[in-house]
DNA sequence: TATTGTTATACTCTATAACTATA
DNA sequence: TATAGTTATAGAGTATAACAATA
C-alpha cells in the first residue's frame, strides 16, 4: 500500500480532531484558530504576539485578525511588553482564562477518551514524532 | 507544566510542515488543499468526491470548489460512478498523476529527512495515535 | 425519504507586500 | 538596518442551508 504517509494522516487527524473540538465546544462560538490561541494561553504563560504566532502556526497578518476578535470579546488584552515597546504582550482576560480553562478540559477529555486503549508509549512515541515534524520547518 | 496536549501539538505539527511542504513545491502553485488532495489521490485509487473528503477532512462544499480548480488544471478529472450515478468519480489525469508524484516525493524527502534518528517504535506508535484520533471523530 | 454533490452566502484564514514604531 | 506588529488586498477554506438528481 502507499497511503501511509505520516503527513497526510497528520492533516486527517488534525481536521477531525478539530471539528470534534468545535461540536463539543459549539456554544463558546469560536473558529477553530481562536480556540487554539486560547488553548495555548491556557497555561497562564504571557506570550507576545511573535511568540503565540508560533504556537499557534499563524503568520503575524493572520495572528492580527484573530486576536482582534478575542479582544473585541472580553477574552484577552493586548499590552505592553516590558524592554521592547515593538511587542505586544497578550493576556488572558479573567472571562478568558475561564474559556481558556473549557478549552483545555475538552482537550484533554477528547484525548483521554481517545488513547484509553493506547500504550503510553505509542503515546509518547507521537509526541515525539511531533515536534520533530514542527521542528524541521525551521 | 501544561502545554503537552496531544492535539494542539498536532496542530502546531499541520501547520509546520503544511508550510515546508508549500514552500518545496512552490513552482507547483497549488494550495495546502489542493496538495492534500493530490497526495491522496496519489495511489491511483479512484475515489468518489465524498471518499476524498473523508481523506483531506474537508467538507462536500469546500471539496467541490478544490475540485474546480484541479479540473480547470487539467490535473483530474470527474466521471460517473458505476452503480450509483449520484456519486462523482474522481480520476488523476496523466498530468495530474505526475504532479501528485511529486508530491508524494516531497512528502516522503520531508519525512526521511525529519524522521531520521527517530527510532521505528515512535514512528509506528505516532501512527496508532494519530488514525486513533482520526477515528474519534466519527 | 435519504444520500451525493453543487450552489449560494457570509465569514474566517492565508500569503504577500507596504507601512508604522521601535530597536 | 532589522524587527514587531498592523493594515490592505485578493484568493482560498469553512459552515450552513437550500437545491437537483438519484437511490
């Protein structure tokens, strides 16, 4: 067989992952890059646009729009980055840590009930094989 | 720490090689769905449109204009389903089977290369976890 | 009645390039 | 000169709903 290409199952399961996220998290009424800025902020880390733009996988044109709309909901604030007044450090709004906290709880539901059955080390051979793909773009 | 999640390192993962793999075919100009479809594509496994959406993950809507553009290129073509003559059929053209073996090359240098010192347990265990969370979604 | 695929709409994402402000 | 972020533009992806043809 030929379909086995580490890559196009990576963008399967990124697409499916993603779709189930939105229907479990549907009443938040977020787009599938808000709710992986969140999710990435949710670990209370300030981050600077730059930065959240990386962890995200956005260009900092995209990144721009995104954040304007969680801005514009109460969900974070943009401020100042303390020594680099170019930067824009972004933070997680009380009413947005609250989301931040949903999104992460579905996360890590959908991803428990996913691997129940699979060795911990299928698991952790996928995280490395992760950041491996992510690392090599640089 | 906090930010291991499976699924937003996967997404981080998309992300960063969907944008590798754009900038090595760039001559191709073709977009990230439009290198999804081919690579599926690329067995030579003839598929109706809707097969190919649960491949790329995209939606009947979204494939149809993806499709568009890929017949307007001359890179496949739609035919009738035997059997059933709701379905649409989709067939690489001898064009579009050589472009979607470049990709599947392109697909695979980017995996050897960022694959190398990864030991084959990790490799096979990312792909239990990644059709794992492929089939979570149904 | 249900399914396959297309069309229509509105909004979001994306790449690119030009721009401002800081460094 | 270089970097951080924004703006502007055009094209592509997305969800949703309505539709035609076929099952």
């Amino acid at each position: 067989m030929m379909n086995e290409s580490v890559i196009l199952e990576l963008q399967r399961a990124t697409h499916a992952t993603l779709h189930l996220l939105m229907t479990e998290l549907a009443d938040l009424d977020l787009t599938a890059s808000e709710i992986n800025a969140l999710g990435n902020l949710a670990d209370g880390v300030e981050r600077t646009a730059s930065e959240l733009g990386a962890a995200v996988g956005s260009r900092p044109a995209t990144l721009t729009g995104i954040l304007d709309r969680l801005e514009r909901r109460g969900l974070i604030v943009r401020g100042p980055r303390q020594g680099d007044r170019r930067a824009v450090q972004i933070s997680l709004t009380p009413q947005g840590d609250q989301t931040a906290a949903l999104i992460r709880r579905a996360l890590t539901d959908i991803e428990d009930r996913t691997l129940a059955g699979i060795p911990a080390d299928a698991v952790a051979g996928a995280g490395v094989v992760l950041r491996a793909l992510t690392g090599a773009a640089r």
